[in-house]
C-alpha cells in the first residue's frame, strides 16, 4: 500500500494524535508499560557486557517495530474492511430468512 495513500495519512493522524491520548489512560497499556521498566531495570541491574546489551537492545528495536508495523498494518485492513463495508450495500437475503 502507498505510504503516501489517504488511508496512511488518516492512520497517522489519528496514531500520533489521538492514541496518545488514549495510551495514556488505558490501565492495561500503563501496566505493560510498568513490567517493561521493571525488566529493563533488572537487566540494567545485571551489568552484562556490552556486546550482549547491544544485542538485546536490537533484538527489543525489532521486535517493538514488528509489532508496531503489525498493528499498523491491522489498523489498515480494519479500516479498508469498514470502507468496503459502507460501499458496498448490505443484502440481508441471504441473513434473514422469511418463515412461514
């Protein structure tokens, strides 16, 4: 999909200007934020050597940019499956079924 599409455009609107928002006051969110600083703290705590720091500090940068491009990209599909939806008209023949 074009990065520079309309429906990028709106997902960066409303990732970087209303989720924030939201984030902020989301319990379960907060609380995954919290562990996280508890196991950084832990493995700061642990004085490894460089070499491994590094490591596990790309390791983190990959997989915190998998699930950011994961939920982008499930943002993306949720928001093209309610466009297709609100194009196309909803039939409910083949739903709702006349009894006799």
């Amino acid at each position: 999909m074009d990065k520079d599409s309309v429906m990028y455009l709106l997902m960066d609107m409303r990732v970087n200007g209303i989720l924030d928002r939201i984030l902020e006051k989301d319990e379960e969110y907060q609380e995954i934020a919290r562990k996280s600083g508890e196991y950084l703290d832990r493995l700061e705590a642990m004085e490894l050597p460089q070499e491994a720091r590094s490591l596990i500090d790309k390791h983190s940068c990959e997989q915190n940019a998998l699930g950011a491009r994961y939920g982008a990209l499930a943002y993306l599909l949720g928001f093209s499956d309610c466009v297709e939806l609100m194009a196309k008209p909803f039939h409910f023949s083949s739903v709702h079924k006349k009894t006799s």
